[in-house]
C-alpha cells in the first residue's frame, strides 16, 4: 500500500535556526497534508497541498509539494521554543484503496534555547 | 460546532484482560471515523476505519476489533490484552479533507 517516508526521524535546533524535514513517496500522491502533534497532544492538520510544485506559507512556515508529487518537505525559518513537537506528513489514498489517511513516521523537534 | 469525545484518558491494564475505548463525536451527521495507535515515540498506524453504521475496515491483523453501533459512536475492543497493545489510542472523525483528532487514550498493558 501507499507509504509515506520521514527524514529525519529527530531534529534539534538551535532557537532562532532554520530547518527542514521531508516526506517522499515511491508512488505519485493526489495530495499531501501536514500535522502537528505537541508533546502529550494529538495530532493537529496545518495544511493540506494537491498541486505539483505547490508552495503554501504559514508565518514562518513554508509547505512544498514536489513537482513529480512524490515528496514535500516543511522548511520553518527562526526556529522558536513553541515549535517543539512532533511534525507528520499524511496522504489520503486513492478512492479504490479505501478511505484512509496514511502519515509518515513523523520528525521529532527538539529546540534548545 | 464539531467535538470528539474519547475516554478514559489514562489506562492501565493487565495482560489478559478485556479492553473497551469509546469514541463519540456530537455536531456532525455519518462521519467517518477512525483509530490510530501511536507506540511511544512514533509514527501513527492506522488500525480501523469506518464509513458508516456496521462498516468496519481493519487495516492490520491483531488483538484488537472495532464496532460502530451508532452514527457517531466507534468503539475499540480487545478480549484479552497483550503487552504489545500498549500505546496512545487516537480516534478520529474526518471534516472534509481534514482528521480531527480525539485527545487520545495512554494505554499501559501490564
């Protein structure tokens, strides 16, 4: 079935640093979502992007969809202490594989102050 | 507006027993719903999934079953308990395109 890969697995950032974490997939995707889950939360959708080559901002947030739409990535710029959590990538899977949402093993922040 | 409701919060259980984890969404009619089970530091697995009354679709063989008898209502069941069931259970409801997720359920199993 369709599978989603996360690189890095983990994180740590100097606070005020740049960084950036990535999803690929081996087969095309029809969309690509991410979420954010804070420690001891539950996941929380941020974004959700369908087009190739896509690119969405959130403050200091930026979502990039590949344009073979097999890989996105989340670049977060001036890394602060409220960005620590864990950060999945997800994708729905075509109709005939049913209606589910797969997510990527996810990277886990770390931000030292 | 939509909520989901998932109890208990903390869990803690002995191997071999039974286990029963509720899942109630109010505001929204049909949703579909989910579990996923997160082990400590990982990803999130899709466990089931549901599109209506009955319907349920497992996506991985295990101790676990799942049941909806109700339009908003999706319970996660196991006869007997196992070390390996261990985790944080989260149920879901689907919004469109979005997951909304329940505050999920910490199960200890030992």
């Amino acid at each position: 079935g369709q599978q989603v890969m996360q690189i890095p697995q983990y994180q740590h950032v100097q606070e005020g640093e740049d960084f950036t974490t990535y999803c690929n997939s081996s087969t095309t995707l029809s969309n690509i979502q991410w979420y954010k889950q804070r420690p001891g939360g539950h996941p929380v959708f941020l974004i959700q992007l369908v087009k190739s080559g896509e690119v969405k901002k959130q403050k200091r947030l930026t979502f990039q969809f590949g344009e073979a739409k097999k890989n996105s990535s989340l670049h977060i710029t001036a890394t602060q202490t409220t960005d620590v959590g864990t950060y999945f990538c997800a994708s729905w899977a075509i109709k005939a594989a049913g209606n589910k949402l797969t997510f990527g093993g996810g990277t886990r922040v770390l931000v030292k102050p | 507006s939509q909520t989901i409701h998932q109890w208990p919060a903390t869990l803690v259980q002995p191997v071999g027993s039974p286990l029963s984890l509720e899942c109630t969404v109010e505001g929204t009619s049909n949703p579909n719903l989910y579990w996923y089970r997160q082990a400590a530091g990982r990803g999130l697995q899709l466990l089931f999934y549901s599109v209506g009354i009955g319907q349920i679709s497992s996506e991985v063989p295990q101790n676990l079953s799942a049941s909806r008898p109700q339009d908003r209502q999706f319970i996660l069941s196991s006869k007997k308990l196992l070390l390996s069931d261990s985790g944080f259970y989260l149920c879901a409801w689907r919004g469109g395109e979005k997951l909304f997720f329940g505050s999920g359920t910490q199960l200890s199993v030992l």
